[in-house]
C-alpha cells in the first residue's frame, strides 16, 4: 500500500493535474472556437464591465432573486465552495505539500479550523443528497451522473476527516483521499463539475446580454 | 409526473408525430444542435447542475406546486436534455411530448434567469427544441396557421393587401368623425415616423389603429404607415423555429422603412415583435444594430408626454396597476419609462409584488396564446400564480402594454373571477387627452 501511496502522491499526482490542466485549457478553447464558428452574437454582446458587474453580484449571498428566494442553498452553497477552496489551498497537510513539492512555505489552516471546515464540505455534501432525495423540483431531475459526481466530491473529504480522526486504516483512508482528489480533478474538464471552469463565461454572458442589450440586471 | 400524463390532442402535432421515423427525428437532432446551436447549448447542457433553484421562477411551477414536471430544469430535463443524454434517439411520441412542453408550456419568458446561478438562458433552450420540432413538422395547428400566413402574404392574419389599406381608410374615416382633419397617411417618403403594427390590429383590434392616429394628429407628427408588405411587424415565425422566415419577416420590415426613407420606427403597443426585432430577428440576420431605429409605443409615448406635445388635462381617477411585459422590460428594460409614463396618466398606482424586470409572466406570449383553444386551459391553469398576483393589488384596471399581455391576462381575469379591466396606454392616452384638434 506504501508503494502505492507513493505513486499517488507522485506520478498519479502530476498526471492528475496535468490531465486537469490540459483537459481545462482544451475545453475552454473549443468553446470559445465553437462560439466563434456559430455564435458570433456571444462576442458581439460580450462586455467585461457587465461580466463582472454579474460575477460579483452572483458571489454575494443573497445579492439576488435567486439567492434569496433559496436560503438554504444559498448558505450551503457558499459554505461548501468557500470551505472547499480554503482547504485545498491551506489544509496543513496541503502546505506540507506546497513545501514538500514547491518549496512554497505558505500560512495554513490551523488544525481545528481545517477539521470544521471539512466537517462543513461534508454536511453540505449530506445537505445536496438530501435535496436530491427530498425535494421535488430536485429528485425530478437528478441523474446517475449528478449522484456519481457528488459522491466523487464527497470522497476525498469524508477520507481525510477519516484519516484525521484516525477512524479506519489511516493509511488506507489517506490513500483513498489522494486517489478521490486526482479523480475530482481530472473529472472537472469532462463531467458535471465542468461548472467550475464554465460558469465564469456562462454567468459573464448572462450578465452581458441582460446589462448591455436587455438594460436590466441578471439577478 | 410528466408531459405523457397531460397529451393534449393537437390535429397537426398528431398528424406530424404519425410521419416521424427514427432517422428524421435524429437527423433534426443533429441539425439542430451540432449544426445550427453551438457553446451556448454545449456549456449551459454541462454546467446545468440539476439544482433546481429555477423551480420558484416559473408561474408554471408556482401554479402546479406539487408537479416537478413544470419547473424549468424539469422542462429541459424532459425535452433538451434528454434528446441530448439519448443522443436523438426518441420515439415520435416523446417527441409529441416535447413539442407540447416547448410550445404551450413554456413562454420563453426568461424569468429564471433570475434564478440560476450558473446563468443558463432556458428560454433559448426551449427555443431549440422548438426549432427541432419544426424541423420536424411537429407545431401545434394554430400556431403553424400563423406562420402559414406570414410566410404567404407576409402577415400573421392572412390579410389580404386590399384589406390591409381598407382597414386604414375605414379608421382614418372613422376618425375623421371626430377630428375631421385628420388623416392616416400611407407611403409617405421621408416622414419623420413610420407606424408599424402587428397584424391583429387591423383584423380585430382595429380601434387601436384609430387611437394611434388620433394621438399622432393631437401631437402634430409627420408620420405615415405602409401600404404594402412589411407593415406587419409580428413574428409568429420565430415562436414556431422558422428562423428562415424570421429573417426575411424581418429584413421585410426594415426594408420597407428604407424605401420610405423614414427616420425611425414607432411599433404599436407589443411585447414579442419588439423581441423579434431587438433580438431574435436581428441576430439571425447578422445585425448587431437596427438599420432603422425602432422605437416601443412605451418610448415613444414617454416622449410626447414629456415634450407636452400630449396634454393630460385630468387623470385617470381610479387605480390602477401595471403590468411589465417580458419582452420590454426583461427584453429591454423599459420599466422604469413604462412607470412614469403610467403615473403622467393615473392618479393612484399600486404596484404589484414582484413587478419590474422580476415580472411574472403573462402566460400568453412566446406562442402560447396563438396556439390556440386547445391548450387554453393550459396557459390559464398554468398562471394562476399571475392571477393570484393581480387579486391581491385590490384594483380594477390593470395597464398591460402588450397585445399578448392582454389576451392572456384577459382570461385569467374571466376565469378566476377577478372582475378587472384591462387597458393599453394608447386607451388611456386617447380618453385622457387634451383634444385640441377635435371637433
């Protein structure tokens, strides 16, 4: 198993994020080639100060009709992503890594904080299954997919709380943490999680066609 | 829960539905989405995140509460997205269902927008999918009449050309009773303002015609209006997925104001012509800008009321409230001209909740209403939410400034008893008028 963490935590590792990155890269240019092909409209409409003016107003919570009228999305939502960020960038054993691989000495989290905010990912990530059980609107058009990637998200995290709370075979749950992350990454070009990379041009698009041609805000 | 438990039997969708084989539905597939859609389609089908955030937007899913089926996402899921997960193998009765939800269930009113965090347009979804069910034939009867029309004689109501200048002179006649020098000017070169309209005002709302005129005589306007075709500014093309016609409706339509070389365009009191020119038409065309500029009735009554070229001696004693049409307010964003024209008429106005851009719709535009007395029930059904809205401002006259607007909040009104009335601005600016010029 100790082989196998290394090759992880080493090629896997690299491979993960250059399949990432590549993967990222490759999408976006299409998107933007195809818009080019057949949506010149996009380009034409396309404006930085209404992209931003609707990217800030959509990362305020409850600074729109959306937000407000879904409270609870709306807190589990921005916990989840906030909490999410935070940790990949400043879990303490993250910055062992930045170290380690990059020789970044950058601030982490403290312990207790980084185990609250995983505890938070991990009860925002019950909180989604729950609408995609209970809520009507949701279960109604959930897929295979949006349970398989929720359950991709959820891994890495219930695996390091796991790890940390030295419940299981620490080494295998650390192991399962790594695995589960590199899968989320090279999964985030290609599936449902794609969100990530396209939502700032899909929201910037919005935000232009309603500031610029329609005259009303997309919130 | 789903379109399947609510067929509504349509003449035309039955009888396309009959003809579809497996290699024309997927051949519309292909066209459709790999050929004509592109990164819109593409992005807005992945980061769709099946949240259902949309659900609270849509009068639909406000009025069917416990049916999932007619949140927006759920809408998509039925139609868009599953051609796409199916790769557009569907059999012809799920296309039957599709063409249902995206020509009577759906106005294409972009309220969701309003809702969705990723920024996904489902109007433009439903959009495609009705472009795939036109390809395929499968348009609801009444609707596809319409189109028929334009396509033949450049109007929605096939009025025949005679007609057309028939009606006008029978208005300007009409008027002329009571101002007797007026007179509607047809063909007029170089004019200041061309008057263009949709094609059931002449065939049965033709005392708007006479309105208009009498406001453009009060004001003293060079203006004029066209005799020949062109003159209908409508689009019932865009709402089946004719793009092809929409273009040349539209190119009709700016072509005709070129010949005449006006200076701008004044459209008459409606919502979906202004979308057919401002957003949909223009784009197929290429043009990012008007040829001619078009100006909204709501505009262009704001400006004569503010220039005092129309003077309101004494307003209107009873309140009111205002409804904001989609096409011109989250099309265009007239709301707040919409409002200080409705208070330079009104005494008292009690604003609906929500009103302006996060208006609910009427549930008569984006082709619903022209598809006629078959999914009657549906539209009205399906806007109770919209009804429920009206009852509680406690007034009895209700300013839409819409054609659409009207129709369907007239039956709303009738069906849930809420005993209002509907008005235009160009009804209320006509009765309220100082009318210098009369006799």
């Amino acid at each position: 198993m100790q082989t196998l963490y290394n090759f992880a935590t080493g090629p896997l590792l690299w491979a993960s994020f250059a399949i990432f990155l590549a993967g990222s890269v490759w999408r976006i240019y299409s998107m933007i080639a195809l818009a080019r092909k057949k949506e010149m409209s996009v380009y034409a409409y396309m404006s930085w100060g209404f992209s931003f003016r609707s990217i800030f107003r959509w990362l305020t919570p409850f600074g729109t009709l959306g937000w407000k009228a879904n409270p609870a999305m709306t807190v589990g939502t921005f916990a989840f992503h906030l909490c999410l960020l935070l940790l990949l960038l400043f879990a303490p054993g993250h910055a062992e890594m930045w170290d380690y691989n990059f020789g970044l000495a950058i601030w982490s989290l403290p312990e207790w904080l980084a185990d609250t905010l995983t505890v938070v990912v991990i009860a925002c990530c019950a909180f989604f299954a729950f609408r995609r059980l209970r809520v009507p609107a949701v279960r109604y058009v959930t897929t295979t997919h949006d349970w398989a990637v929720l359950l991709l998200v959820f891994l890495p995290f219930i695996s390091a709380f796991l790890a940390k709370m030295q419940l299981g075979n620490t080494l295998f749950m650390t192991l399962l943490h790594v695995l589960s992350a590199e899968a989320v990454l090279i999964a985030i070009p290609f599936t449902r999680l794609s969100h990530a990379i396209f939502s700032p041009f899909t929201r910037a698009y919005m935000g232009s066609e309603f500031g610029g041609v329609r005259h009303c805000p997309d919130w | 829960m789903g379109i399947a438990d609510r067929r509504i039997e349509d003449g035309n969708l039955m009888q396309a539905v009959a003809k579809l084989t497996p290699e024309k539905i997927k051949a519309a597939y292909e066209l459709v989405t790999k050929g004509e859609a592109g990164a819109r389609l593409s992005t807005y089908y992945q980061s769709c995140m099946r949240c259902g955030m949309c659900a609270q937007a849509c009068h639909f899913s406000i009025s069917h509460p416990d049916d999932p089926s007619y949140t927006p996402v759920g809408k998509m899921d039925q139609t868009m997205w599953k051609l796409i997960r199916q790769k557009g193998e569907v059999t012809p009765d799920e296309v039957y269902g599709m063409a249902q939800i995206a020509y009577t269930e759906c106005n294409m009113c972009k309220r969701c927008v309003h809702y969705c965090p990723v920024g996904i347009d489902t109007g433009f979804i439903t959009s495609l999918v009705r472009r795939f069910c036109y390809r395929l034939g499968v348009v609801p009867t009444y609707i596809l009449d319409t189109a028929h029309s334009h396509s033949a004689v450049m109007n929605q109501m096939w009025v025949k050309q005679d007609e057309w200048i028939d009606s006008l002179i029978w208005q300007e006649d009409e008027a002329r009773g009571e101002f007797p020098n007026l007179r509607v000017p047809l063909e007029k070169e170089g004019a200041e303002i061309l008057y263009s309209v949709i094609a059931p005002e002449p065939k049965f709302r033709t005392q708007l015609i006479y309105q208009a005129a009498a406001i453009m005589h009060e004001a003293g306007l060079d203006w004029t209006m066209p005799a020949l075709p062109g003159w209908d500014n409508s689009d019932m093309c865009m709402f089946v997925g004719d793009s092809e016609m929409m273009g040349r409706l539209k190119r009709c339509h700016y072509e005709m104001a070129q010949r005449l070389k006006v200076k701008r365009i004044v459209m008459g009191e409606c919502g979906h012509a202004f979308r057919s020119v401002y957003d949909t038409g223009n784009r197929w065309l290429g043009f990012k800008d008007w040829p001619v500029p078009v100006v909204h009735s709501v505009e262009f009554f704001w400006e004569l009321l503010t220039t005092g070229k129309i003077k309101i001696p004494k307003k209107f004693d009873k309140p009111v409230t205002i409804h904001d049409p989609c096409n011109i307010t989250r099309g265009y964003g007239l709301m707040d001209k919409l409002r200080e024209v409705v208070h330079m008429l009104c005494d008292k106005v009690v604003e609906m909740s929500p009103n302006r851009e996060h208006t609910i719709c009427c549930c008569a535009g984006g082709g619903i209403i022209n598809c006629g007395p078959p999914f009657k029930s549906v539209r009205v059904a399906g806007n109770k939410a919209k009804a429920d809205q009206l009852a509680a401002t406690g007034v009895e006259y209700l300013v839409a400034p819409c054609h659409n607007c009207h129709g369907g909040l007239e039956d709303i009104i009738g069906h849930y008893k809420l005993g209002m009335h509907t008005k235009f601005l160009g009804d209320l600016i006509y009765q309220l008028m100082e009318k210098t010029r009369a006799e």
